[in-house]
C-alpha cells in the first residue's frame, strides 16, 4: 500500500508517493482526474494541495487557515472561484460571474488554478473524499513546525531551505528528490507535494486534524482543509 501527496505544477500534477510500511519515497508526474477516477488498488489515502468542496459564500476552512497561519502567510490562502465562475473562459468573465454568484470578484491568483480546480472539482465525488482529501500545504508546514507558521516565502532559498529542513527528518530522501524531480517542475511544487503526503501519512496513522467542521456544498462534497 501507498500514501500520496499531490500538487498543481506546469507538468500538470506531481505526486509524492509513500509506501507502506517501508515509507520509500519516489516522484512522479501524474494526471490526477484519472487517478480519481480509478483509483489503484494499493492507494490508501491522497492529499491533494487544491479547494475541494466549491460555495457561494466564504469557506470557513480558508478564514480559519489564515487565522492560523497569521501575516504573512496567510496570503497563501484566498478564496477559490464559486462552481459556476469555473466555465468562465477569461478572468475578467470569471470575476464577473463570481461577483454575481457571491458579491466578490475573483482575484489573479485563484483565476490562475481555476484549470486545475475544475479538474478536480469534476472528478470528485463524496466517495472519493473517504481517501482523497484537501490539504494546503502552509498549514502542513505549521503544523511540521509545531502549530507556527514558516518564517519566509517558499520560493526563496530561505524559504525552501526551512521547509526542507522540517521535511528531512520524515522524507530523507527529500533533497535527492529535488534534485532530480521531474522537468517543469518547480521545487516549491515538490515540497509542497512532500508536505501534503505527510498529512497522508498521518491520516493513515489516525492522526490528521482538521482546521474546522467539514461544510457541505451542493455536489454533497465536504468542504475543510487537514493537516
């Protein structure tokens, strides 16, 4: 059996595959909607870095994330498009539609995973969230670092060096992985891939939280952020 952690990169998704019990680590480029939608026999459990669980209002989990994660980490974590501003074809159609449906408009940053969470969002089901699950990797970092947030931005060297330097002593293969990870992908997006497999790790160890009480949209979809 085997746990994952997944992140959106320019490959298209990168998984950070743990096996069980051995905890041996690899990397891979994968195409997760199918992986949601035929799911291997020998995965336990997936931690997917992207909103799961879409509505027309603010998701409790992001306000509780950022509480969590105060200044100026918290900047990581912002609102996810609404379902219905995700067939939108451009930004500013994208906004438009989100302010309509919620009375905000739609920042550059959720626009610019909105591909991404579209994917997922189409492939997801009730059934699928008993083993895959939303996670954000910020708050995985808190959590490695006893509940405090990461002191720099991950795409600094400071930053990724402290994030490797909670990552080593679970993964201590992480710096090999980095060095040889995949092309077109960036090493924030494997260490935010290692992150996440940790938190599925600790779901299959019983021991994963999450930020608040799941909600529920309107597909039935649990709507909260784990660690």
């Amino acid at each position: 059996m085997f746990v994952a952690g997944v992140d959106g990169c320019r490959a298209g998704w990168i998984a950070f595959k743990v096996e069980l019990p051995s905890l041996v680590t690899s990397v891979a480029v994968i195409h997760l909607p199918s992986l949601l939608k035929n799911r291997p026999s020998d995965l336990a459990f997936l931690a997917i870095d992207i909103p799961i669980g879409l509505l027309y209002r603010p998701r409790r989990c992001d306000i509780e994330a950022r509480e969590r994660l105060g200044w100026p980490r918290r900047a990581s974590v912002f609102p996810p498009p609404c379902r219905a501003a995700l067939l939108a074809e451009t930004h500013a159609e994208a906004s438009a539609v989100n302010r309509e449906k919620t009375h905000k408009g739609l920042s550059k940053q959720a626009w610019g995973i909105a591909r991404k969470i579209k994917q997922v969002d189409d492939a997801m089901t009730p059934e699928c969230q008993q083993w895959a699950f939303e996670v954000h990797p910020e708050v995985c970092f808190w959590a490695l670092n006893g509940e405090r947030p990461m002191a720099h931005n991950k795409k600094t060297k400071q930053g990724a060096a402290e994030r490797i330097a909670f990552l080593r002593p679970v993964f201590p293969e992480i710096e090999r992985h980095l060095a040889d990870r995949p092309p077109l992908v960036g090493a924030d997006d494997l260490l935010d891939a290692a992150a996440a497999a940790w938190t599925a790790l600790r779901w299959h160890q019983g021991k994963a939280d999450c930020v608040c009480a799941p909600e529920r949209d309107e597909k039935g979809l649990a709507v909260t952020i784990f660690y």
